[in-house]
C-alpha cells in the first residue's frame, strides 16, 4: 500500500462515522446516511491527491449529494420487503441511541442553515472551519449557531411543556 492510499485508509477510518452522522443530523434515513458517505469517500479516494481539505471536501461533497437526493426524492419500489434489522446491535448503547435519536428531533426542527450550522459545531468543527465550508463569513456563522441555539432551546421548552 502507498503512503497516499494509507493516508486515505487512517482518513476514511476517522472520519466515515461522524460523516454518516452529520448527513442522519440533516436529515437523511440511515441507509441513505451510509450510501452517501460511502460516495463522498469514493469520490475523495479518486481525487485524493488533488485534495487540499480533505474533511471540507467529503463533507461538501456529501451533503451536495444529499440536496440533490432531496431534490430529487423519488422511491423505487422493490419485489420483496427486506427483512428488518435490529436497530440495536448491542442493547447495553440504548441511552446513547436515545440521545442521539432526540439531538437528531431536535435538529430537524430547525431551518436548514440552522440545522447545518449546528450539525456542523455538534461534528466538533468551528465557526471559521464551517464558513470556510459554506462559503459564508464567520459572523454569519456564529449568528446562524446562536438562532440555532436559541430555536433549539424554544423547541425543547414546548416538548417538555406538552409531556406530562
């Protein structure tokens, strides 16, 4: 293995979970969460020496593909049902799942720029390392994270209220 395939290797191992994370945060079903992140990565492999950011690169690249599954939404119908999964390999990581289920309610909740902005600072990246990415300015971003927060905090406020 070359030093660029194996630099790819350490990368694609770091980061596909949190990439599949980051596209379940905007939206997307598990299985297509997945599918997505597996393109961006291969898309990343054939161009990974012409990368400069890799991780600005495959996150740009999978949520691009993700707007135009959306935009694109059709369903293609199969023969057969497949049989269903255990939504939990391990049972022992249910508060964990539970957590991440309601960050993932909460997050839809929020209008996509807010919804992305948050996602993006929940993966661990900072307001400069998302403008970069979006394309817009730091202020922006930071004003986008607090309007998240805030409409965040209002959403759970009115979940807490309705349970009993």
């Amino acid at each position: 293995m070359t030093d660029s395939e194996q630099e790819f290797a350490c990368f694609y191992r770091e980061h596909i979970d949190r990439l599949v994370a980051y596209l379940l945060y905007q939206g997307a079903p598990a299985h297509l969460a997945a599918e997505l992140a597996q393109e961006a990565m291969i898309t990343a492999h054939r161009r990974w020496d012409d990368i400069t950011s890799a991780k600005a690169y495959v996150w740009q690249v999978a949520y691009r593909a993700f707007l135009r599954h959306e935009l694109n939404d059709h369903e293609e119908p199969v023969a057969e049902v497949p049989e269903p999964t255990t939504v939990l390999p391990h049972p022992e990581e249910a508060e964990a799942w539970l957590q991440k289920q309601q960050v993932i309610e909460v997050l839809h909740a929020l209008p996509p720029r807010q919804r992305q902005v948050l996602a993006l600072t929940i993966d661990g990246w900072t307001p400069a390392e998302i403008a970069a990415l979006l394309g817009i300015n730091p202020p922006a971003v930071r004003s986008n994270l607090r309007k998240a927060r805030c409409s965040a905090a209002e959403y759970l406020h009115q979940v807490r209220k309705e349970d009993p």
